[in-house]
C-alpha cells in the first residue's frame, strides 16, 4: 500500500521529536492493518476517516482518506481544538 502525506500533514510532523514520530508510525500502522479503525465523516467530509489517539497525555486526531482501493493519503494531523474547522478549509483550498 502506498502512503501519501498532505503538505500539512508534513508540517506538522516536523515538529514533533523521535518519540513522538514513532508513536504516530504505530498508530499509521494500525490505520493500516484495520482501515475501519477510524470513524467516516458525514457531510461536507464524506469519505474522510478521522481515527483519535493519545500522544504525550493529548488527544490527537489523524484525518485520512483511501484513494482507490491500494493508496492510503494522510490528510491532517492535530488537537482537537478547531480541528474540524481547520480540516474542512484545507480541503475546501485544495
């Protein structure tokens, strides 16, 4: 399968320590091994699934899409604060 990431996706990744990268590699990983880990989104963000994990005592959510039936596209990564607001406008400027 391949991956790809968003350009916030990359972004936001960088600011994050070793630690806290391979933290988020398992949890892609789980994404991986049950696609259905994360809950569809409805509306405006049909086939979008969002997947929240904790990392360092925060709770993160991971927006990812499937593109056909063999690619896996990381979309946004961040707090819940704002996240959905952020999401929708970063797809909506696309």
């Amino acid at each position: 399968m391949k991956i790809y990431q968003s350009r916030s996706f990359e972004k936001k990744v960088k600011k994050f320590n070793e630690h806290e990268k391979h933290e988020l590699d398992n949890e892609i990983k789980q994404i991986i091994q049950n696609p259905s880990i994360g809950s569809e989104k409805k509306g405006d963000l049909r086939g979008i699934f969002v997947h929240k994990f904790n990392l360092q005592n925060r709770m993160y959510l991971l927006a990812y899409r499937f593109i056909r039936e063999e690619s896996l596209e990381l979309i946004m990564l961040g707090p819940h604060e704002n996240y959905y607001r952020d999401l929708k406008t970063y797809l909506k400027n696309r």
